[in-house]
C-alpha cells in the first residue's frame, strides 16, 4: 500500500494577519514531528500546498522535507477549498493509495489554549500514531481520525459528518468518490465546505481515535 501525505499552510499575511514567528515554529514543529514518527520517510508522495505570495512559498519551502513538491495556490486563495480540490483530482489516478491529510492548525490563533490543544490531539492521533490508523484502514475502514462528528450526536451542529478539525487518513478510492467543491468561498457557509468535504457522499466506515467534541475531553488516541 502507498502513502501520501497532504499538507495545507500559510505562514505570513491573509485576514487575519498571520504572526510569522508563531506560524513558523508551528510548521517546523509539525514537520519535525513527521519526521521523527518515520511518516515522512514511509510517505512515497508529500505534497506542500501553499496560500499567499512569493514569500510564502519561499518559507514553506525551506521548511519542508526535502522529498516534497508543492502546489502553490497564490495569492487569490484564502482557504483549504483549491487544497482538497486537488486532492480530490489527484485521488482519481491515486485510488490504491492511503493519504494522510492536515494542516497548519490555528496558525490565525496564536498560543490560544483550545485550539493548541485541539491541533495537539489531532496530532497525537494522526500524525504520531499513522501507523495504527493505517492498519485500521488496511483492515476496513475507510478513513480515521480524531473527532468524527454527526448530527446524531450533536444535532443542528452538524449538516455533514465530518471529522472537527480537519487531520484524517482515508483511502484514496474514497476521496476519489467525493464531489468537487468551489475553489473559492463565496459566502460564511464555504468556509466550511472544505471541512464537511469529507462527508458529502456515501457514510464512511469510520475509526475514530478521540470520539469527543474538540478540545473537550482527553485525546484518546491510544484507545
């Protein structure tokens, strides 16, 4: 079984301004981490997507692994909408592939103790423990994650299932099924479409890692 690794960031710039200092430390801190766990050597394909300017791509650059290519979405994008777009296009001549997808969690919320401890258990259950979601998805699931969140659990909250805040494995034949999305928001509710993206189309059989509201709740990633 293959593996790629999607990655989305920006690092300086957007609305609103993002703080290069932290967003720096926070890229290099998530690469170093796939780095040490082994993910970034096992991963045969890494892709870097990148929003923002010249000087985004540049930084982004210099802190990726090596192996990575990057897709830079440029200045116009302002969301991970151009980011899953490609990841749906690339999963329909990928479909035997395992991808891990995430982001540079809370980079608009700087030391910000929830989502720092959000982004920390996503991170706990995706990142350092692969290994474990791609057995689980090798003996059936179709994806696996932290915080898979439904309406029968949490009502008018949830449209789509999804998993809350955006860090999963999934079998590339599964995100192959998904449908396009618009590559820009257009309203309040776009913003989440890349996040609900994951739940548009048949129900997904699911391992969920921390099944609890986002950083509510001790990450059970070693359950």
């Amino acid at each position: 079984m293959k593996l790629a690794v999607w990655y989305h960031t920006r690092l300086i710039g957007g609305e609103p301004p993002i703080e290069p200092d932290f967003s720096i430390s926070l890229m290099t801190e998530q690469m170093a981490t796939m780095k040490r766990t082994g993910l970034e050597d096992s991963a045969q394909d890494i892709v870097i997507c990148v929003n923002g300017d010249s000087e985004n791509q540049v930084m982004a650059r210099a802190i990726a692994p090596r192996k990575a290519r990057f897709i830079d979405h440029g200045t116009e994008s302002k969301s991970l909408l151009p980011t899953v777009n490609a990841l749906r296009e690339w999963s329909l001549s990928h479909q035997d592939w395992l991808v891990c997808f995430f982001h540079i969690k809370g980079v608009t919320h700087p030391w910000d103790e929830l989502n720092t401890r959000w982004r920390e258990c996503m991170e706990k259950c995706v990142i350092k423990n692969w290994r474990r979601c791609v057995a689980d998805i090798e003996s059936g699931c179709d994806t696996a994650g932290a915080h898979w969140l439904t309406r029968e659990q949490y009502g008018s909250h949830v449209t789509f299932p999804f998993w809350g805040g955006q860090f999963f494995w999934a079998k590339a034949s599964f995100l192959a099924e998904l449908p396009a999305l618009p590559n820009a928001p257009t309203c309040r509710q776009d913003w989440f479409l890349s996040e609900n993206w994951i739940g548009m189309g048949r129900r997904p059989t699911v391992k969920d890692y921390a099944p609890h509201w986002p950083g509510i709740g001790a990450c059970g990633a070693n359950r």
